[in-house]
C-alpha cells in the first residue's frame, strides 16, 4: 500500500550518512536544509517501520493463534494498531505546506462596527496572545492603534517558536496552525455602549502572513521610500516632538509598512522593515501559487461581515466556523485561549480535502 514511501525511507538513510560528516556544516545554509528534510522525513520514517512491524506481529500471532485460541484476542488488538498507523502515515504522507513551520506576523483590523469593532479586536488580540502562551509561543506586539474606548483599530504582532524558525515537529509551526486564522470574524452581542440591550453585530479582520527571513526577500534599498513623521500613540516624552515614527513604501510593489510603537527612529525602521519583508513574502508567495486552492485565499479581503470565516455568538456562548461546519458552545474559554479544537477542525478539513485530491 505505501510502496513509495521505499524512496523516502531511502532518502532518509542518505541524510543520516551526510549528516553525519562533519565538512557538510561548513556550508550553514546547506546543512539547515538537510537538518529540515531530515525533520520531515523522521516521523514518516518511523511510523512506516511500526506500520511494517506490526504487518509482521500479525502474521505470526494469526499463526500461534491456530495452534492456541489465546493469541485470537492479541490477532485483534494488533488490526486495531496496525489500522491506527495506516491512518497516521496516510496523514503524515499529505503534501506539506512549505512555509507550515515559519513563524507569522499577524494582524487584526477593526472594521464594521466603529468602536465595538475595535473592542472585538481586542478581544481577537487577547485571544490569540493567551493562545500562544498555552503552547509555548513566543509573541510581540510590533505596531498598534488604540481606539479611544480601548479596542484596537489595528494591531500587528509577531508569533514565533522559543527556539525559533523550524524549531517544531512537523505541521506544529506557528503558520501551521494559525494560518486558518486569516478571514472576517463577526461577533453578535450586546456592546456597552448599547443601553437598550440590543445585540449587534460588527466584524474584525485578521490576516496571517509567515514571517520572511532575511534570505527569503530581497530588498534593494534603492527601491524603498522611507518617510518619518511624529509619532500620535504612546512613547512618553518623545511622542509629538521628535520624527520617530516611520513609514517604509516599496516602490516596485506599493507595498507599505510603518511603525511608530519605538521610542527611537532607529527601531520603528526594523520594526518596519520586519513587517514589509513578511509582506513581500506573502505577496510573492500568492503571486507564484495563485493557481493552487490554500488557505491563503480565504483570507480577508474587506472586513465585510458577509465574508465572515467565523461567528463568536456571546449571548448563546457559541463559536462557530462555517468553513467546516464546526460549533461549540464553549466561547468563554476559547476566548482565554483554548482554540485548539477550532484550529484542529480546521487542520482535519484540510488534510482530508489533501487527501482526496491526492
């Protein structure tokens, strides 16, 4: 059933051996790309072998079981193992997003709404910071735009692994679990403003791009435009009296980037060029696979609540995503942080539409 996967354990083997030859890390580059392929390759590996072995446990356990009926029972318990770790090695076997173990630069955007939009993308923000801490991410928040009731119109934060890039077992990367994040959420509930207890409905926008590394993008710096203005958020006493912030165009693209969080010009520009360089990437990403159905094209392209991806209900207590059909009733928690079963269903949706196109 999985005669190809011959080749890989093939492969696999061929890694170890230059793996293990010290002159192979005299190029970093190369020997980062062996490292990950070897990564993506181990769990397939040794799932095969269990897969194989167990093959071997049964054909020996059917035959004692004709000579002693107490091996019938064990005959069982192994189909049930060896059907698990079909299961497994048929999912590990799906064609892998490229980018599923970088880390991400996401972003939430007020949108229909006004001021209860802004405080619902507080909420998304605060969702997703005390996401990341229950699984051990790493988060900043790069730029932000307050609104004047406390919400964010817009908010920027980056999402990484402690131990960085490529740092994560295969398909637990930052952008393999949040990119199915990116689209419109629309929230229904009665905002504190509203003294007559109606419920409204406003929208919030979140888009997901993998954080670029240096070698990914190339920036001429002939082809940016780098304006500074003063910056209007919190900074302390630099704020409105010195040219701090910065706005960053790339010519060639249109692409704009800016911060303005810093208290120096010197740092709102890395800051800047952080997020214009995930953008590149992003662009030139969608640009090369505008041809294939990813995740990526589902995300928001206005904040219009007839786009939505997702609806958090506050007076049912329901988060439902209609891209999967998935409903619970559990919005207080999710709220704190507990996304995983929302993501996850977003993860099995994926793998299996992969799979039948496979």
């Amino acid at each position: 059933m999985f005669e190809a996967v011959e080749e890989l354990v093939a492969e696999h083997a061929d890694l170890e051996k230059q793996l293990a030859d010290p002159s192979v890390f005299a190029d970093q580059a190369n020997a980062r790309r062996l490292n990950k392929r070897y990564a993506e390759l181990t769990p397939i590996v040794a799932t095969y072998r269990s897969w194989k072995q167990t093959g071997d446990d049964i054909e020996t356990a059917r035959e004692l079981a004709a000579d002693d009926p107490d091996f019938a029972a064990e005959v069982k318990e192994l189909d049930k193992q060896r059907e698990a770790l079909t299961e497994k090695l048929r999912l590990l076997l799906v064609p892998r997003d490229p980018s599923d173990d970088k880390d991400v630069i996401l972003e939430i955007k007020a949108g229909a709404g006004g001021d209860e939009s802004a405080l619902f993308a507080g909420d998304l923000l605060r969702m997703y910071l005390r996401y990341a801490e229950r699984v051990g991410w790493k988060t900043e928040i790069i730029d932000a735009t307050e609104s004047e009731l406390g919400g964010y119109k817009d908010v920027q934060v980056a999402v990484k692994t402690k131990g960085g890039q490529g740092a994560t077992e295969p398909g637990q990367g930052v952008w393999a679990r949040l990119k199915y994040e990116g689209g419109v959420h629309r929230v229904q509930r009665v905002p504190a403003t509203e003294s007559q207890g109606r419920i409204h409905t406003s929208a919030a926008g979140v888009l997901v791009t993998p954080e670029a590394e240096e070698v990914e993008v190339e920036i001429n710096p002939n082809d940016l435009r780098i304006d500074v203005y003063r910056s209007s958020g919190p900074g302390g006493q630099s704020v409105n009296t010195t040219d701090s912030a910065v706005r960053i165009t790339h010519i060639p693209t249109g692409v704009v980037a800016s911060c303005q969080n810093e208290k120096s010009q010197l740092q709102n520009k890395e800051q800047a060029l952080r997020i214009l360089r995930s953008r590149l990437l992003a662009a030139a990403q969608e640009e090369a696979e505008k041809e294939a159905a990813d995740a990526r094209r589902s995300q928001v392209r206005t904040v219009d609540r007839s786009e939505k991806i997702r609806t958090y209900n506050f007076p049912e207590n329901r988060i439902s995503d209609h891209r999967v059909g998935f409903k619970a009733y559990n919005l207080d928690q999710v709220l704190d942080g507990e996304l995983d079963a929302v993501i996850q269903a977003c993860v099995d949706a994926d793998s299996a539409a992969k799979l039948a196109a496979a």
